[in-house]
C-alpha cells in the first residue's frame, strides 16, 4: 500500500478524572491489546516526496518505531519490544529479559549501542497505580539495567554523547522534565510549572530540548536550552501538538498534531496528522493527511540517519 493511510473506522471516546489518570490510562494502552480488531500499518514518509510507504499491515497492536541505522525499526506490542527488518519485512521479538511490560516510550542511543525501554515495575513499593522505571539493555537484547529509582518516569530523549536520558515523571502529583545518567544516581529536574511537561527530545548539537507543554492551558509544542533555562513557544494553534522530534540534521522537527482539544491526553483512536516545521524558519506545513492514530503513532524519534524520512504507525479498528 502506497500514498494512502487507513480510512477512520470508530472513534473510542473516554471520559478522565484528572492529570494522573489521563497519563496513567494513556500508559496501559501500550501494554494491554487496545482492541482484538485493531490492524496497525506500520509506515514511512518521504518528507521531500510526500509519499507514504506501508512496510507491514499487521492484524495486532505496534506502536512508537524507532529506526536504527542498520535498516530496521524498533517497536513495542503487548508488552514486548520488537524488530521490524525493512528489507525482508521480517517481525522478530527482541530479547529484554525480566522486563516484559514495556510501554510506547524507548529510544536507541545515538552511538547505537543501547537501547533504553520504559517498563512497568510492578516490584516497585510506591503505592502508585502504574510504575513505569526506566531501563537501559544492549542493543542487540540481554537482561536491563534499571536507571531511575522513582515512579512513574517514561522515557523520550538522549543527550548526543548518549550519556544521559530525558523522561517525564510524576512527581509530587505534578508531571515535569527531568534528565539522569545512564548509570543511575540523582535525577536532575528541568520544569517546575503547573500542568504536564512531555516528550522531551534532544536536538541534535545538544543545545535545546525540544517537548510539549500544557502550562498555557492548551498543549503546544516548546523548547528550552539543555539546562531547562529559556523556555520558548513555537506553536499556537488550537490543534493539541505532541511529540516533537528533531531531525538528525537539525533541519526540522516532526510533531503529531490532533484535530481536536485534547486537553492534555494523548489518547489511541483520534483524528491526528503529522506536521513538520522548519528549525530555522518556524514554517510549518502539514505532510499527511488526517488519519485514525494519536497514542502509539510517533510517541518516540523515528528519523532515518539520512533525515529524509519518518517511521510512523496509523490504525484502523473494526
């Protein structure tokens, strides 16, 4: 399939008691199967071109690909981290371990020798209902190493020297950006303001953290220098913006818009599109057309090396 996304089929509306539940919810819908009916068409996207490619359309649950140089995307399902070869087209579960509840939230470093996974520690003591800590493991699978100490932290970015990690965590009721080591030790807090901080993804030099906030009431897309300090609003519309990742050559940023004021859900089974703005410029265009997706689509960076194409995932649900 080529040039074409899947037609929306049913839109799932919930109803949230709060900021907790929204992220808590959004985060089990990456370890649970959201629907036995969900096919999920993993593709790519020509940012030059336009054109869309379906690498796999697969009758089962995929989310947030990475693609690692050596022409394969990383993905989560159930649980489970997988490979996706784009040559042969070829599914295979890669080895994590212990670690077997991973959510939406994993990245490949930059030298491509680790691979960092958000996982449900149900181990954990916290009473909170959903402990997502983040892991470190090799690239090529093996048993994770656990880096944060506090619940619930989900994983979005890499410093350049893939020395340390960018998440959001909860903390104190209030979801913020926080950066930790590889090796563990004090998480370093980069927000303070009311409302939930996401997303937070590395440019490319290591200068800005690109990420989405609601602290204006409406979620936008935003960046800040790597220390926290300078925080500057690069969208206003009245789209709910996610997810905004930077290109390997810092040209652009790719960030997933959605249709409606979601207020600060991002919620599977939502008109979204893609949409990409020029670093330089702050020109935006659109560069799909509305499709059924939202959580699961481009939670994590999904450039080529070559910064010319994106990795995505879109649904259709019976």
């Amino acid at each position: 399939m080529k040039n074409s996304l899947p037609v929306r089929i049913t839109l799932a509306r919930f109803s949230w008691l709060g900021m907790f539940a929204f992220c808590i919810l959004c985060s089990l819908c990456s370890v649970a199967q959201v629907k036995k009916d969900t096919t999920s068409y993993i593709q790519t996207l020509d940012i030059i071109t336009g054109k869309i490619d379906t690498i796999l359309a697969i009758n089962t649950h995929f989310e947030a690909p990475n693609w690692h140089p050596n022409n394969y995307l990383i993905l989560n399902s159930k649980g489970k981290i997988y490979t996706l070869n784009l040559a042969s087209k070829k599914v295979a579960e890669l080895n994590t371990g212990s670690v077997t509840q991973c959510n939406n939230d994993h990245g490949i470093s930059p030298d491509h020798n680790w691979l960092v996974v958000s996982h449900n520690d149900k181990s954990d003591p916290s009473t909170k209902s959903y402990k997502s800590a983040l892991y470190i493991l090799p690239i090529a699978g093996g048993e994770p190493r656990k880096i944060t100490s506090e619940v619930p932290s989900f994983w979005h970015g890499w410093t350049p020297d893939s020395k340390t990690v960018a998440y959001c965590a909860e903390r104190n009721g209030n979801f913020d950006i926080y950066t930790i080591g590889i090796d563990g030790g004090i998480e370093k807090r980069l927000t303070s303001t009311e409302g939930l901080d996401d997303g937070p993804d590395y440019s490319p030099d290591g200068k800005y953290i690109y990420f989405n906030s609601y602290r204006t009431g409406h979620m936008q897309i935003w960046r800040m220098l790597a220390d926290g300090s300078k925080p500057e609003q690069l969208t206003f519309d009245e789209q709910s913006n996610w997810f905004a990742h930077p290109s390997p050559d810092n040209n652009w940023i790719v960030y997933i818009a959605y249709m409606s004021d979601e207020k600060q859900a991002h919620l599977f089974g939502k008109n979204v599109k893609l949409r990409l703005m020029n670093t330089k410029t702050k020109a935006i265009k659109d560069i799909t057309p509305v499709f059924y997706g939202g959580q699961g689509t481009i939670n994590v960076p999904s450039w080529s090396p070559d910064s010319r194409k994106i990795a995505f995932v879109s649904y259709l649900v019976k």
